[in-house]
C-alpha cells in the first residue's frame, strides 16, 4: 500500500502517499474496530473510510483540498455510477474490474455520507459516527444492522426517500 513511488506523487494525486495514508489510517476505525463482512458487504466499510478520506482533504487543506478531491474523484464517476447496473451494496466478486468497484462502491460511499452530512449537519454526523463507533467496535455489522442503527436515531430529516434511494437495489 505504502510503496516507494507513492512518495513521488502530489499530494492531491489519487495515488499520493498522503491519500493512501489516509484512507488507510481510517480503516483502523472502519474495519478495524467495526468490523464487517468485506467480501459480501464492502460498502459499509470502504464507503465510509473513503468518505473519511474525503473529508481529510477537506479538514487539511479546506476548500481547495475540498474540490481536488471531487474533481478528481467524484466529477469524473458520478455519470458512470448513474448508468452502471452495479449498485454500491453488490458484493465484491460480482464487480468486473476494479475501476467499476473503486467507483460503486467506494465514491458511492462519499455520496452517501454527503448527502447524509447536507441532510442532519456536520456536527450531528460527527456525534452519529462517534455512537456508530461506541455501539459496534469490536463486533461486525452488517448492513442490516447499519440501516436500523442509522433509523434508530429518528433524524428529522431522513425520510423514506432516503432510505430508497441509498439501500433499495
Ligand atoms: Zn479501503
């Protein structure tokens, strides 16, 4: 993961040292501590490691830091996840290259966090991670676990077009 060419690349480059190192770094919350199917159901652990390397950017470098990371990533897959029969819950072996799986389900993962960021607030993000952590560390979660968590909080703002249009596939 970490291999010496890493170190020649831009920081806001999709294969920089420091983009590897963050999102590596995050799995050692998302996967590490909780824990989940990796094979069956990675979405629940790359898509929220990847959002937290998006957000990275965005804390180090602020705007700028912001938009690199969706220009680079986000612009350039948004029109291909809309059209692509894969869904960001799909397994791993039903992916047909990696590009197509890095898109579903990992940059899915960002829009999803987004979305859910726009919806309830930065801060209430934050605290619902934090409770995500405390309540599954430990333990593995599966997906049907995460979407009653996710319900069990009764956010106002999330209704069942939410819950549409991220989990029925
Ligand atoms: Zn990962």
């Amino acid at each position: 993961m970490m291999d010496s060419g890493r170190y020649q690349e831009a920081s806001l480059r999709n294969s920089s040292l420091e983009r590897s190192t963050a999102h590596e770094v995050a799995h050692q919350w998302w996967y590490n501590l909780v824990g989940n199917d990796q094979i069956n159901e990675p979405w629940l652990d790359e898509g929220i490691t990847e959002f937290a390397t998006a957000y990275y950017f965005e804390k180090r470098y602020g705007t700028p830091g912001r938009e690199s990371y969706y220009s680079r990533q986000v612009d350039t897959t948004i029109d291909f996840i809309k059209n692509n029969p894969r869904h960001m819950l799909d397994p791993l072996p039903d992916f047909t290259s990696h590009g197509e799986y890095f898109a579903e389900v990992y940059v899915s993962g960002v829009l999803f966090y987004e979305d859910l960021r726009i919806r309830i607030g930065e801060d209430e993000l934050l605290e619902f991670l934090r409770s995500y952590l405390e309540t599954f560390k430990y333990k593995n979660v599966s997906l049907q676990e995460f979407i009653e968590f996710l319900k069990g909080k009764n956010y106002e703002a999330l209704d069942e077009s939410f819950y549409d249009k991220w989990f029925n596939h």
